[in-house]
C-alpha cells in the first residue's frame, strides 16, 4: 500500500514552496500550450517559442504560476517524499508530462 505522499508524487505532485509546503501539478495534458496561449494571447506562435525557451525550467514555472492544483501545508512528512521524488528541493527538470491523480484506497476496516 502506498503512502499519502508516495500517492501524491505519483500523481504528478512535485514541490513549489518550502516555505508553505506547498505542492502542485501539471494539471492539464495541454499544460504547454495553455500556457503559451495565456502568455501571449495574440500570438500562439510567440507564445509557443516562449514557453519552449524555457526549456527544462518550463513544467516548473507552470506549476507554480498557472497550476489550478495546488496543495498546501501538507504534513512534512508527505511533502519531503514529495520533494525528494522530485530529485531536488525544487521540481526543475524532473517531470514534465501530465499524470492524472491517483485517488486515494481506503484501507478496509
């Protein structure tokens, strides 16, 4: 059986504030070009180059700007597994594709 924040990791969750123990997600399949479009509206090409100029920093500036998945002030011990599935203390260069949310299993009783 898998932990809340093994759940929470393999659910795309990846760190975005220390501070407040936040975590977000790559919430959409179409997660580049959403943010593409809401960068530069007037240009979807432009905005396109934008958002792959970015490069690996890309999934993490959607996860902490544009993400409508955002948890926060999760138990520490959930968010350092999140954290460190992310291979480091911030979610740079590790996922970059969507995964949908694992539910949570109740334990049967």
């Amino acid at each position: 059986m898998m932990t809340e924040g093994e759940r929470l990791a393999a659910s795309g969750y990846r760190a975005v504030s220390n501070k407040y123990r936040m975590i977000a997600r790559l919430d959409r399949p179409d997660w580049l070009e959403h943010m593409a479009r809401q960068y530069t509206p007037w240009s979807f090409e432009e905005g396109m180059r934008w958002a792959t100029g970015l490069g690996e920093g890309a999934a993490d500036h959607y996860r902490r700007v544009y993400s409508k998945d955002v948890l926060e002030n999760i138990s520490i011990e959930d968010y350092n597994t999140v954290r460190r599935s992310g291979g480091a203390s911030h979610g740079w260069g590790r996922l970059t594709e969507y995964l949908p949310v694992i539910e949570k299993v109740e334990a049967p009783q």
